[in-house]
C-alpha cells in the first residue's frame, strides 16, 4: 500500500485494523518508518485530491487525522519510533544545499505542524528546534511559500487573501498559533539562561533563539503583505525585558553575529529608543573628545553644537548658523544661547528653542504648510508648483529658493530632535513618516490627511451597482476626467494626472488608476521638491544612524511623543526629595489635585513641569519625574527645572493655596520663565 507517491490516512486505517487482529505491528510500523524516512515520499503524503500552483496541497486535516490515529490509538512505541525518525529526517534535511530543496519539499514540513505534539513547547519530545532549524535555513522565497501554506485555511482553495478584512477567520487564527509558537520558543530559552548561572544569559550566543527569530520574520513579512494581526503582536516581552543593548547594538553596526536589531519587528518603541539614544551619546562623546584632541593641533574648536539666537530673528538666525555647520558638527550635542540672555542650557532652553522654531514654521502666514480643519493635520503647501507647461506636464518653474531651504531647516530640526531627544508638537500624518522610511503611501494615508476627499475616492472604487451594464460605462455622477485641482494662493490649477488628462475621462475599468494617480499626485508629485528638502535636511542628522530600525508609526511615536496622558502612571513613577516622600501632606495634596485637573489643565502642569505637554515614547512612566521641597508654607509660586523634569513646591499650609498657586503657575509659563 505504501510506495514512492506517499501514504492517505484509508492507507493507515486499513493497516491498522490488520496489524490490530494480529497483534503484530511490525507491517505499519515499517509502512509509517518509511513514509517519515525519507523527504521526497512523506511530501507526497496526505494530498489533496485536486491542488493548484497557489494554494497548499497537504490536506491538513487528513494529516492531523493520521497522527492522532498513531498517538493514541496504537502501542505508543510506535508514535515513539515515527518520532525519531522525523527528527532524523528534519536535521539530515537542514544540512541539504539550498539548491537541492524545492516547494514540493515543504510539503513535509506542512505536514509534521499538523501534529501538536511536535510543536508543542511543554511536550518533552517536540520537534521546534528542528523545525526551525530547517525554517531558519531555507531561503526567502521557500520560506514565503511555506508560510502561505501553514495559514491557509483549509477550507480554501485559493491562498490567503491580500487583506484581513478578506482572509478568514481560521487564517487568523492559525497565524496567531504559529505566531506564539515562535514566540514562545525565544522567551523561553532566553528566561531558562537568565536564570541558569552556569550559562551567560547572552542571547546573542544562542542558535535556537536566533532561529525562532528568523522564523518570527517569515511570520512578519506575510503579515506586512496581508495585514492579519496589528503589527504591535510582534514585539517580544522577553526580548524587549532581557536585551542586552551594549552587545546587541554593535553586532548590528559591525554586521557580526546575530542581533536584534535586524529584526526590529521584535523590539518595541521603548527599547529602540533606547538604543537611538545609546548610539547618539555614544556619537556626542565621540565628537566631544575629537573636538578636545584637534584643539591640541588646531586651536581652540567648540565640543557643543552651539547656536546663539535672536528671538526676533529665530529663523533667519538658525538657517544661517546651521548652514555654516559641518556634518560633524550637527552630531554634537546641542546647546542653544538665546542673545541678551543668561539662562545655561541644560536642555530646558533647546525644548523651548525647538517649540518657537516649530510654531514659527508653521505659521500659516508663511504658507509652507496647509491645514485640513476637518482632520486637524498640516501637510506641504503645493504652491511651488507652478503654471502647467505648454506640453500638458505636471507643471515645473523656479522654485522659492528661501522657502525650499525653510523646509529643510525643518527636516534638519526634526532629526536635530530625534538626536537630543526633544519630543516636538507637530500635527503630520502617518504619511510623512512613511514617505520619510520610503515606504509607500496609499489611499489610506490621504484618508487620514483629508477625510472628505478620501472618503469620496473611496466611494469611486466601491461604486459597483449603476456600473453593471456596460463595463465601459463612464461615472457621469462624478464627472471625473484624469485631472486634479490644487488652491495656490486663492487660485485654482488644473493638472493633468497622465498625458491629455483633460479629455479622459474615468470610466469603472480605470477608476482604480485614477485613484492611484490622484492620491501619487498629491502625496508624492505635487510635493515633490518639498519633500525632498525636508527630508534631505532630516537625513543630515539621521540617514546612518539606528533610525532605521522603526517602522513610521513609531517614528511618529519617537518624535511627537503620545497625547495619552496617564498621571496615575506617573505619580506611581515620580521620585520625592529635600525630605519628601509618597505619604508627605503636600504630595497628596498635589496628585488629588492634579487628578482633578482637566485635560488641558495636565497638559499645561506637564508643559511647565517638563517643557513639553506630551509623554515620551512608553508613557509618563518613562518621564523620570521629581517633585523636590522648596521651602515652607509661602506665597511663593511652584517653579520647574524643565532641563531635569523636576518641580519644585513650597510645603503650601492649605490644598487650596497649593491649587491656586500651582494654576497660577501653569497658566503663566510661556516663554523660558522656568529656571
């Protein structure tokens, strides 16, 4: 019954019920031993009847079946013995040459997951370090198509749909499983060395870990495809709990051994901005003693990034003086001296240095940015382009010189930001981060910039049922021709979308280009040289360094810090001094207080408290917040050191003259008035 095309669970059946009535197994035990015995026959096992080139062709049930036919309903030597035997196969397998392994081959591997024992991290007998071994060891593409084949659902006959909202539920759900196989499989090698002395808890050193790794990037990039589980599913706690920064990162930088960050789907918003952090220290040191070592050969050389600014003249000084900087000099550390002041910055002035720089850019009276009212987003003026050339092109002319080098100034500051780690309030989609990591913009991202516009798009592609009759029909109800209309300066333009736009008009068999030209034009094309300023002066400061690790929704994260405010997990994080703690009368006056504040009210005790109204990346917990005595009962008001996040309270003899005092403060701290 058994030959080289492979073994179906009836085969198995009957050759139970024989070797059964004879009490001698020895017949299926030799059936099965080949079957698990050799590659090439196991892959032709458990097919589906009728298969095609896109969906798998193991008939998973069909081999789930079979093994809980071997697991319990025969002597248990003999799910012992097959055992072997697959493990034998698997670890002869991942010493094949790439070259010698084709899709048929994962066939097996389809196969032996359907087995829950084998993949099973509690059962003593599993089989994942050899599974993913062989997983970690084949290329890219046999490991895409093996993932296809694991989540598809087993009722389909096609692969897995390109969107969650299209796959099924038992799409999802299978992914899920194997997602948390693989993440169990690295927390629990790396707790299990973090708590044997007898092994260096390195996580860097241990093969297993950097293969379920790989496997958990299989996973990663079929999830970027089809969008099956929020991205955030991905980061490891144990992973995120046990990283060794100092190690990890140089493997990454020195491309030696294996590391982390080359899977940063793992790593969560926390620790990679610990690690940028590390890296831009790190950086400001380095620059710091070159500047003392060339000041022993070449005079005198400033080891601080220094620029003496004029309130009134905040721009135009900061273009000038950053122009005048090297590259070398962007990477040291950031000292701002506003002129005819006498405050030393310790950090506190550069966060307010960087507010009025950000407010004064985006002043709607310099046109650089539009504001959508609806979304409450800014996104780049596309003023600069001009009239349409007489060929019908996207339009071209002389840029404005000033304003082009105005965007990269701001790029320059977002990364200057990102580098002394100041959290910034800016109002930018989604978009601009994603066209920042160059990675595309789509339908969605318009959405979020303009609802209005992107939800009429949408209605464009999704109108289905006036369309039916002809598939030529032209959508008389939008009256859309292959063009776009962009307000410049209280004038409207017209651009062509393709060559001879004007007289195209969009019909149900082109709707989908439409779309896509529109939404290309007005987040990619009609911003172009904008955009490409911007991100000219952002990559100055952060084109090499560890930035590329995030993903855009984390970069967002990392430069805006989060709006979700939580005093609650802030007060359990603040450290007390001059004699202060936790049960003192004045700090619980303080939080009851704070935690009757509205939220415009904590916005602005954070601002004057830190000199930023946003928690950093991780929450208020993350803050390193102190409350310090400042004295007896006075009238004095409550003051900040913004440059070290500390507060600094009188011991106030009533909750209501701390309240006072304390909104008095908070209400009246615009400008550098704190210490």
């Amino acid at each position: 019954m058994v030959d080289s095309d492979g073994i179906e669970l009836k085969d198995i059946q009957t050759l139970r019920q024989e070797c059964e009535t004879t009490n001698n197994w020895s017949q299926l035990t030799n059936a099965l031993l080949a079957i698990f015995g050799d590659m090439n026959t196991l892959s032709s096992s458990f097919l589906k009847e009728s298969s095609c080139d896109i969906s798998c062709p193991v008939d998973k049930e069909q081999a789930q079946m079979a093994f809980r036919m071997i697991k319990l309903e025969c002597p248990p030597f003999l799910f012992k013995r097959v055992t072997d035997r697959v493990r034998k196969l698997v670890r002869q397998n991942v010493m094949t040459k790439k070259d010698q392994l084709d899709a048929l081959h994962l066939n097996a591997i389809v196969i032996l997951f359907q087995c829950p024992v084998y993949i099973d991290i509690l059962y003593p007998n599993n089989l994942l370090n050899e599974l993913c071994e062989f997983i970690a060891n084949i290329d890219t593409q046999l490991q895409d198509k093996l993932c296809e084949y694991l989540v598809e659902d087993q009722q389909s006959t096609m692969a897995p749909s390109m969107s969650s909202s299209s796959s099924s539920s038992q799409t999802i759900s299978t992914f899920r499983q194997l997602l948390a196989i693989f993440h169990h499989m690295v927390q629990v090698r790396l707790l299990s060395r973090s708590t044997s002395s007898s092994v260096s808890s390195t996580s860097n050193a241990d093969p297993m870990v950097a293969e379920a790794t790989k496997c958990l990037a299989m996973l990663y990039r079929k999830n970027e495809q089809l969008h099956l589980v929020p991205y955030t599913e991905f980061y490891n706690e144990a992973v995120n709990e046990h990283l060794e920064i100092k190690e990890d990162f140089p493997n990454f930088k020195d491309h030696k051994g294996f590391s982390f960050c080359d899977y940063p789907f793992i790593l969560n918003p926390v620790v990679k901005a610990d690690i940028l952090k590390i890296e831009s220290v790190y950086q400001m040191r380095h620059e710091l003693q070159d500047a003392f070592f060339r000041a022993l050969f070449q005079g005198v050389n400033s080891p601080y990034l220094v620029l003496e600014i004029r309130r009134d003249h905040i721009i135009e000084d900061t273009l000038q003086q950053l122009e005048e900087k090297s590259i070398q000099d962007l990477k040291k550390q950031l000292r701002i001296q506003f002129v005819g002041e006498e405050g030393v910055d310790e950090g506190g002035v550069q966060k307010e240095f960087f507010q009025l720089m950000v407010r004064e850019l985006f002043d709607l009276k310099y046109g650089m940015f539009t504001f959508n009212d609806e979304s409450r987003l800014c996104w780049f003026n596309a003023h600069l382009i001009l009239e349409n050339d007489a060929d019908g092109g996207t339009g071209s002319g002389k840029e404005d010189v000033t304003t082009i080098r105005e965007y990269k100034l701001l790029g320059l500051l977002i990364g200057l930001a990102v580098y002394n780690s100041v959290i910034l309030d800016l109002h930018f989609p989604l978009a601009l981060y994603k066209k920042l990591m160059n990675v595309p913009v789509d339908i969605s991202d318009l959405k979020q910039l303009d609802p209005s516009l992107g939800h009429g798009l949408d209605q464009l592609l999704h109108m289905n049922q006036h369309l039916q009759e002809s598939p030529s029909a032209s959508i008389d109800e939008f009256d859309h021709y292959f063009q776009v209309d962009i307000e410049s300066f209280g004038q409207l333009k017209t651009f062509d979308l393709k060559p001879d736009g004007g007289s195209i008009m969009v019909t149900k068999d082109d709707r989908e280009e439409f779309v896509n030209l529109y939404v290309d034009f007005l987040l990619n094309k009609s911003i172009k040289n904008q955009f490409a300023a911007f991100q000219l002066g952002f990559n100055l400061i952060c084109q090499d360094c560890a930035i590329k690790i995030f993903r855009p929704e984390e970069i967002e994260q990392l430069v805006c810090g989060s709006s979700d405010l939580d005093f609650y997990a802030l007060e359990k994080s603040t450290v007390y001094d001059g004699g202060w703690n936790e049960n003192s009368t004045v700090i619980r006056y303080f939080w009851e207080i704070v935690h009757d504040f509205t939220f415009e009210e904590k916005k602005k005790l954070l601002f004057f408290a830190t000199g930023s109204d946003r928690a950093p990346i991780g929450g208020l917990s993350k803050l390193q917040f102190v409350i310090a005595k400042n004295g007896g009962d006075s009238d004095r008001l409550p003051t900040s050191h913004t440059c070290y996040n500390v507060l600094l309270l009188c011991e106030y003899g009533s909750k209501e003259k701390l309240r006072e005092r304390l909104l008095t403060s908070i209400s009246n701290s615009e400008g550098f008035g704190m210490i």
